[in-house]
C-alpha cells in the first residue's frame, strides 16, 4: 500500500514536471516571438 502511494505520488510530480516544461516551452516562444517583433518594428 505505501508502496503504491509513493509510485503514485511520484508519478503525479512526474506529470505535474512534464506539464510545466510543455507551459514554459509555449511561453519561451510566445515570449521571443513577440520579442522580436517589437525589436524588428
């Protein structure tokens, strides 16, 4: 039973972390992208 818990819980950060990565990923290059559209402007 803990066991389980603690594979589960891990997994649980494991999505949480993936997850993140996806979000900051999407902001990065929503971030450069306008970045360089208002150096180029």
């Amino acid at each position: 039973m803990k066991i389980s818990y603690q594979y589960r819980l891990f997994d649980t950060a494991n999505l949480v972390i993936f997850m993140m990565r996806n979000i900051l990923s999407i902001v990065y290059k929503m971030m450069s992208e306008w970045l360089t559209r208002c150096l180029s402007s």
